[in-house]
C-alpha cells in the first residue's frame, strides 16, 4: 500500500516558493511579451497567486490551442503563465519528492537522471541476460486522449491526503467537462500520464512476475521467455489495461524473437549494438537538404542549424553511428 504525501499544504505554499516557480516556468522563454508583461509587476502578481491558492479560489485560466506537426500532428493546449507558475509548484514540491521515488526502477519517463538514454542501456543489458528471448512490444491507443479522469483523480488520491492538494489535483484533472484526456501540453500532464501507468508497472512487477520490464510513458517492452509466454502476457496485460485503465493497445503492439532488434526511444537495441532509427535518419537528411538549399541562397541561419544539427549529434552518440555521422556531414555543402 503506497503512503500518501502527509506534508501539509500550507507548509509547501508560500511566496518564496511560487518565486522559484516563476523562474523555472519562464526559463527559455524570459522574452516573450506575455512573461515581460507579468513581471513588470511581479510581487503583486505572485502575491494575488499565493492567497488565491490559500484561500482555495484559484482556477485554471483558458487554454491557447494550436497544431504542431514534427514529430507528428498534435493539438497542444497552452496555459497563461500564471497557471504554468502553479503547475511547476505543484510538481515540484508534490509530486517530484513524494510520488516519483515510488516508481519502480525501470520506468524512465519524467524522472530526474533517467530518461532515453539510461533506458535503452538497460534494454540491451537485459536482451543480453535473457539471450534467446521474445520480445513484447506495447503501445497505448492515443494514451493522452484516453486517460479517464475519474480514474485518475481515484489513483492521485491514494497519495494525497491532504484536502487543500488535493482540491487543486481535481482542478487540474478536470480542467474541462470531457470524461477522458488530458491536454497535451501541460506540464502536469506528462506526469499524470506517467502515474497513471505506475498501476500497470507494479500489475507487470509483482502480479505476472515479469523480470525484464521497461516503460517509457505508454511505450513499454517486456523480455519473455518463448512464443506462447508473450502471448499469455499479452493477454493478461490487455485485460488490465481494459478493466482497470480504461485503456487499449494500439496495432503496432507485437511479439517477436529478440535477434530482430527493438525499437524504442528513438533506437534500435541489439544484443551486440545499437542503430538510430530509419526514421529520426530520413528526418535529418532531409534537414540537411533544407539547409543546403538555405546556404546556397544566403538564407542559412546558422545559429539555429548548429543547435539543431548538435541536438542530433547528441542523439545520435548513444548508438553505433560513426559512420552514419560522417556521412552526413560529407552532405552539407557548408564547413560545419
């Protein structure tokens, strides 16, 4: 039985603490006008936040609603900075110290010196203890789309206690009148997203007794030992997710020998090496014609190609890409 957060409210609430707040949620963003217009008057604004918060007043400003389309099309829902302010207070001081520790070892989403890296090592740890395995490959149908509030306020309230906290968790759940989603967007988001399959994390750990687990928000990979095994688990894990998650797999759900490889947070995992994905290459090569064509008109701009063009050299280095890199660079017709 988890234990819940007992650190009381207003002990976590107070003006320093919204300050730090407000720093973290405008790093990388101090420029824009709605940030440089909120600290003009910063004191008065934390202040109007901080008792709004402890009078049990404050409410959720209205989203700003736009479409990304890399890596893929997605509807993200801003919040006014005011609200973002509140969301990093929230995480920071709730739910980072008191309900992340309780995740098992091999969940890597959201949790500080975990992340992609770390868990396609472990990965590759594991295909070689295993040897001759099979691999179950699951992915969660439009997860963000699907979560069920009810379902997720149920699990939240298993750690906190506290009503004052907990008055705000279902401010931030259910922030609009649909039984399922939560926007993408949020910073609370992806961590209610993540909490929400810690359910199935300890399902996988200590009902199916599954040794070789590992779970990226709704991406997760279970070693098992032959065919019919990862069968009998996938099953299991379907039933789970049905009835005490409301949720489903999608059709890229699959099972095969391991020597294949696995694809997982952006790579593919070998016993005996590790590969970028085909797709994150196609991606950058066609970049790299972009850029080519923007050099070659003197429309480069080259601050914004080194970031980008490191950011995949920093990608890349975690996988077996010596030669993938120099080929790359043989197609920029500009010194890098």
């Amino acid at each position: 039985m988890c234990k819940s957060i007992k650190e009381k409210f207003d002990e976590k609430l107070t003006f320093e603490k919204l300050l730090e707040a407000e720093k973290r949620a405008k790093k990388g963003k101090g420029n824009k006008k709605e940030i440089l217009k909120y600290e003009v008057d910063l004191e008065t604004n934390i202040m109007n936040l901080y008792n709004s918060l402890k009078d049990g007043t404050y409410k959720m400003g209205e989203y700003r609603v736009f479409t990304i389309y890399e890596p893929k099309e997605r509807v993200i829902k801003s919040l006014p900075f005011n609200d973002r302010i509140v969301h990093q207070w929230y995480i920071e001081e709730f739910i980072k110290p008191y309900i992340l520790k309780r995740f098992i070892n091999d969940s890597y989403a959201c949790i500080d010196k975990r992340g992609t890296h770390l868990a396609i090592k472990k990965l590759q740890k594991y295909i070689r203890e295993s040897k001759d395995c099979y691999v179950l490959k699951c992915d969660i149908k439009k997860y963000f789309h699907s979560i069920n509030k009810d379902i997720l306020f149920s699990i939240m309230s298993k750690y906190i206690r506290n009503q004052k906290l907990l008055e705000l968790t279902k401010v931030f759940i259910y922030d609009t009148d649909e039984i399922k989603s939560i926007p993408i967007g949020n910073y609370t988001s992806q961590y209610f997203a993540n909490i929400y399959l810690n359910e199935l994390d300890y399902f996988v750990k200590q009902e199916l007794k599954i040794k070789y687990y590992l779970r990226y928000m709704d991406d997760f990979v279970l070693l098992i030992k032959n065919k019919e095994e990862a069968k009998n688990v996938l099953d299991k894990i379907r039933t789970f997710l049905d009835l005490k998650l409301n949720l489903e797999l999608n059709k890229k759900t699959c099972y095969y020998p391991s020597y294949k490889g696995v694809n997982f947070c952006g790579y593919i995992v070998y016993n005996t090496h590790i590969l970028v994905r085909k797709r994150s290459i196609k991606k950058i090569k066609r970049k790299i014609n972009k850029w080519n064509i923007l050099y070659n008109n003197k429309q480069l701009d080259y601050h914004k190609f080194i970031l980008c063009f490191n950011s995949f050299k920093g990608h890349i280095k975690h996988a077996n890409s010596y030669n993938l890199y120099n080929k790359l660079c043989e197609k920029l017709e500009f010194e890098y």
